[in-house]
C-alpha cells in the first residue's frame, strides 16, 4: 500500500532551484533511506514532504491525498517530523517534551490528563527510555534524545515518520541503537523516511533508497539495486565499492581503501572478502 | 531501561510544581496586607480586617468616623497603589517568560518588539500636547501598540527566519521610539513638562489612582488569562517553528494572539506606572529556577512572583526615605546585578 507519494516536486528558495522534477512514493511499513551529497537538497524534501513549504510544481500525496489539502492538526496525527539535533534552549522534563506530541490530539481550551501522560509514558517506555523521564532534556545525551523526539512521534499518534539525519552527532553504540530501534518499529507497520550521510546505514536496515544530487533525482528504489558502485560514485563523486560479503549483508569499501586492503594480503582473508578483490 | 515503571505509569509530578503556588499565593496575600497597613499613618492589621468586612461585606464593625477615614486612607490611596504594583508585577513577569518561550531565548525582555519605548514616547507626547490625565495614558497605550505594529510590520517586509526578523524589526522600531522621545524631550517646556517627563520615565506608583488601576485591570487580567491559557503552546512554539508547524500547531496565529496579549498588558503598565525595568527579565528567571520551563506552571508562579516582588519594591520605594523613590530606579538597582550573576548560567543552555 502506497503511504507516501511524491510527484514531480520541483521547489525553489527564491531564484535557486532546489528540487527539480522529483517522483518516487513510499509503501507502508518501509523504511526509506535519502541519500546525498550536502546540499542536495535533502532537509528541503524532507520538509516538502511535511507539507511546510509550498511547491512550485508537482505535488505530495499522503494516502492518496495531497498533503497541502490535510489541515495541519489533522497532518500532524498522521505524520511526525524528528528534526535534526536540537538547539535546546529551555531545560524542560523529558516527559514534557514528549506530552507535546499530544497537543494536535486537544482541542484549544483542554489540557493535558492523565491518559495523555500514560500515553508518553508508554511512548518512553517502549523505546527503553522511561527512566529519563524527569530528566532535564537539554542534560541528556544526544542518542536519548533523539530516542526521546522519536517517543514524541509515537505519542503522536503518527504511523509515518520523517526523520532529518536521526544519525548525526550520535557515537557508533548509539547509532547501532537507533537503526535497530527504526528497524524494529518499520516491521510494526511503521514507515520511516530518514535522511543520511551513511551508506552503510542504508545498507543495514532500509529496505528502500531515494538518491538525490544537485535537487535531481539519481536513483530510487529497493536497497539492493540502488546501493551499487556506479550509482555511489556519481552520488559522492567518490570511489566507492560495495562489496557482498553474505547472501543478505552488503558493506562500502572505498576503493582507496580497497587497494590498501587487498595488496599482497590475500593469505589472511575470509573467502568473501578474497572474492570481493 | 526501568522496569520499576509499568508501562502507562504517570510519575509524580516535582513537589515543588505542585505546592509552590500556593504558597506564593498565600505570599502575596500576606505582603497585600501589610503594605496597606504601613505608611505615614499605620493601621493596625486587625483594622484593615474589619473595615474590609465592612466595605465588601457591609458588616459594619466601627464607627462612621473612623470608617470615613480608613475608607480615604486604605480604599482610596492604598488599595489602589498596591493593586497597581500586583497588576504590573504580574504583567511585565507574565509577558517576559511568555516572549523568552516564544523568541527561544531566555535573555528577551517584554520590551523586544518597542512596546516600552512606543509606551514612553506616546506618555511624553501626550504631555508635550498637555492633553489631560486620560489624554497622556490615552497616548501612552497608543504609542505602545504602534511601536510593535510597526516592528511587526518591518518583519514582514523581509523573508527569513521570522523570529530574528521580528527581533530587528523591534530594534528598530525601539530606536525609532527612542529618537522621538528625545525630540519630545528637547522640545518640552523645561519648567514644568520636562520634569514630569523625566519623572514618568523613572517608574513609579504615585500617579494610580482607583479610577485608573480599576479601568487596567479588566485587560491586564485577560491578558494574563489568555497568555496562560496558550503555555502549552508557547511550549512547543520554544522548540522551534517548524517543529511546532509539524505538531499542528497554528505558530502564526498563535505568535500573533501571544505578542497580541503581551504587548497591550506591557503598555498599560506603563499607562499606570512608567518605565518599570527588569523586572520582566529577572522574575521569568527565578520562575524557572524554581519550577523549571514548563509555561503552564511557569506563567502562573511568573504571575505570583512578580506581583509579590513589585508590592515589596514598591513597599521600599515609598517607605524607605521621607521622598518616594522611583520604582524604576530600584528595580533597576535590583536587577542588574542580580541579571549579572544568572548571566553566566543563562548562557549554559543557550548556544
């Protein structure tokens, strides 16, 4: 089933264009990886997705419809945006920063009760987080409180999350963390489009690839047929190798490295690798 | 990962979150209290009881005489004054911690968008003009509102990030308001306007009488009312634009209801008592370090804070020497230390 559909989307800010002509569509329960050089575009269709910035053609379809035709409580109950590493200012409770994924759930003049607490404590707890939630958010680290905005989205109520760069600036634990986390949520129905700088990560858990470069569109689709060597090395102008080392497990090599790797060690390598050189 | 927790548990909120309140409340009733009985003429506690028995109540409880007397002391000098210095405490707090949530930054003052600057400037030309009392206060609000109409719409002539936008639109329609207050100044008559002038912008509560504090006060409260009523909202608006767009949330309406209510309560602090500084900065701070950020217990303790903080100013102001001071001057003296040191820890969660 089709969640999210992208329609030659074409946006610019002022008289640079940013995205041209970009069409793929999302089915539920995937979890989508955008891959691309800086300044490709990425944040921008991510936040074209959300419906927050107005198209100059083309259009989103969020259950076939158009994302700009949802008011946006009603946007908000469906899809949720983690943003990128936060600037937090105000040193609020964990558990208040969670509660706000309520508020498109009440109307103007209600305020939160005690289901709406047991709903973000739950969200905490599910993802193994429900111990922090007195905890100063400005005084928690980055991985729990990217665990923390994605507990938000769950609180929501949202089944489709749009997630900017969910792996920057966390350490390698805790990124192994997160993309189990993401994984184990996608198998629940939930669909997850997250932007990275990460192949591997692709190559880890997203079952679908969307590569942009320059606001275009250089590839899309399943996992495997995108992550390959030509289309990396247009992505990042850069040598990269991808390299099948089980039947179902892919890593990048670059080919800088590679050379290095696999001159005069041949004696020492598993079979897989040997193959690979 | 705590499995001391049940899943759908709801944990106690802080302790403090939760009898604080109260006990500023019961705070501010008692500091009321005794700054109606202190001044040139004290009354004894027990017979401000009485007379307010008998006042609210009509439960006569003394003689015509003595009652005539207390009733032009306390109803009609004091009660007024110490109302005033409530209202405005609790405004200028209110509307400081609401513009620190919504501007993202816990170092803005209510005065950000120019209300005060538009607010002073309009009271100086409403006596340049020697329009009468309700003339100059008339002016005065006037002036308020134009000065943040006019920030705002500097915002809008540009595009970029909204809140620094309305950051230099405030700037500048601040500086503008400014300028023309020196003009107001060096064109009044030196004798008599100036002074008086001079006077308004030191802050102070000699002028609030009952008609004025009773006819602020109406606003002031609904102000209040409608500021609190949106802290869930001004919590999510602190996490930024487009986090708050992607929860649902209205961020224009809303920003324009906030700054709507926060600017008509700060000019008419001015309308009843001049430039009363830091106070919006410094109470907003103390608020937070007792109750943390969260705007729904936040406003209302940020209300109770200020108000009790400017009676007992207030009580200093008129009690302290045989010449009132003026307010503005003291709260200042208060603030700018006191704003010094919470710099250091303001900065932490900052960048």
């Amino acid at each position: 089933m089709t969640m999210l559909k992208v329609k030659n989307v074409s946006f610019g800010y002022g008289d640079r264009p940013v995205l041209k002509d970009v069409s793929f569509s999302i089915g539920k329960g995937s979890l989508v990886a955008l891959l691309g050089p800086n300044g490709c575009g990425k944040t921008t269709l991510l936040k074209t997705m959300l419906g927050l910035l107005p198209l100059e053609s083309g259009e989103v379809l969020f259950e076939n419809q158009p994302v700009t035709g949802f008011d946006r409580r009603g946007l908000a109950r469906r899809i949720a945006y983690v943003p990128q590493i936060h600037r937090a200012s105000f040193a609020f409770q964990v558990l208040d920063v969670v509660l706000m994924g309520r508020i498109p759930h009440k109307g103007y003049w209600t305020a939160y009760n005690r289901t709406d607490e047991a709903l973000a404590m739950q969200a905490l707890d599910k993802l193994g987080i429900a111990h922090l939630h007195d905890r100063p958010y400005t005084e928690i680290s980055g991985g729990e409180r990217q665990m923390a905005l994605i507990a938000r989205a769950l609180c929501q109520g949202a089944h489709t999350f749009i997630l900017d760069e969910p792996a920057n600036g966390l350490d390698y634990g805790n990124q192994i963390k997160l993309l189990e986390q993401l994984a184990e949520l996608a198998t629940e129905g939930y669909t997850f489009v997250m932007s990275t700088h990460f192949p591997d990560h692709v190559l880890w858990v997203a079952s679908q690839v969307v590569m942009l470069r320059g606001g275009k569109l250089v590839a899309e689709g399943a996992t495997d047929d995108v992550v390959t060597r030509e289309n990396l090395c247009h992505l990042y102008q850069a040598d990269v190798q991808v390299w099948q080392l089980l039947e179902n497990f892919k890593i990048c090599v670059p080919e800088r490295l590679r050379s290095r790797l696999c001159d005069g060690q041949r004696n020492f390598m598993p079979q897989a690798v040997y193959d690979a050189c | 990962m705590s499995k001391v927790l049940a899943v759908g548990h709801v944990p106690e909120t802080i302790p403090a979150r939760r009898w604080l309140p109260v006990l500023l409340a019961l705070l501010l009733l008692g500091a009321v209290l005794i700054s109606l009985s202190l001044g040139k003429y004290p009354i004894a506690m027990q017979e401000i009881v009485l007379f307010m028995r008998q006042q609210l109540l009509g439960w006569p409880g003394m003689t015509p005489e003595r009652y005539e007397l207390l009733r032009n002391i306390l109803w009609e000098i004091r009660a007024p004054r110490v109302a005033a210095a409530v209202l405005i405490g609790a405004a200028l707090s209110t509307s400081g911690a609401a513009f620190q949530s919504m501007f993202i930054n816990p170092l803005v003052s209510p005065g950000l968008l120019g209300v005060l600057p538009g607010a002073s400037c309009g009271a100086a030309l409403g006596m340049l003009l020697s329009q009468g009392w309700f003339g100059v206060q008339a002016c005065c609000f006037a002036g308020g509102l134009l000065a943040v109409g006019i920030a705002i719409g500097i915002a809008r002539l540009y595009r970029g990030d909204r809140l620094l936008m309305l950051i230099l639109g405030g700037i500048i329609s601040g500086s503008l308001f400014t300028s023309v207050l020196s003009i107001v100044k060096y064109l009044a008559d030196p004798y008599d306007q100036l002074p008086a002038i001079v006077y308004w912008l030191m802050g102070g509560l000699s002028m609030a009488d009952s008609t004025t504090t009773l006819a602020v006060s109406i606003p002031i409260l609904i102000g209040l009312c409608g500021l609190m009523f949106m802290a869930r909202y001004l919590n999510v608006l602190s996490m930024g634009d487009e986090e708050a767009v992607s929860l649902g949330v209205n961020v224009r309406l809303i920003r324009a209801w906030l700054i709507f209510f926060a600017t008509v309560i700060s000019a008419l602090t001015v309308v009843v008592g001049g430039l009363i500084g830091w106070v919006g900065l410094i109470i907003p701070h103390i608020g937070r370090m007792l109750v943390g950020p969260d705007n729904r217990i936040l406003l209302p303790v940020c209300a109770l804070l200020g108000g009790l903080y400017l009676v007992v100013v207030d009580d200093v102001s008129r009690l302290l020497l045989n010449v009132e001071i003026p307010l503005g001057i003291i709260t200042a003296l208060i603030g700018i230390p006191f704003f010094t040191l919470v710099l250091k820890n303001a900065k932490k969660g900052w960048g």
